[in-house]
C-alpha cells in the first residue's frame, strides 16, 4: 500500500466507525471488544499527538537557518 492511499483507508476507517452503533459493540464478545477498544485508545492517542518539529540540517536550511 502506497502513502497516497493511506488518506484513503483513513477516510474509509472513520466513515465505518461513524456508522458503528453501541448495540455493535456490545454484540462483540468481550475479548474482541476488549480489542476494540484497545485499538482505537491506541490510534487515539496517536492522533492526538502534537506534531514533531522536524530536524535536520535539509529542515534548518527550508526555515532559512544556517546548518552547522
């Protein structure tokens, strides 16, 4: 899978959880839902991560910084 189409699955993810109702949920037996939402407190945290500054002298020179 390329990284083009990874917005794509992301999109595709999101669209499937937003039609998940609690009645699926609670339909899984608890080992897979325990999985379930172990996946998804992952992802979570994962997403609310706040963005790295990104290092390198390439990275200094496009800020126009002067790399040692």
């Amino acid at each position: 899978m390329s990284s083009t189409e990874f917005p794509m699955l992301i999109e595709k993810t999101v669209a499937l959880l937003t039609h998940l109702t609690e009645a699926d949920v609670q339909a899984l037996p608890p080992a897979e839902r325990r999985r379930f939402a172990d996946l998804l407190n992952h992802w979570a945290k994962i997403a609310e991560r706040p963005d790295l500054p990104k290092a390198g002298f390439i990275e200094q020179l496009a800020r126009g910084e002067r790399a040692n």
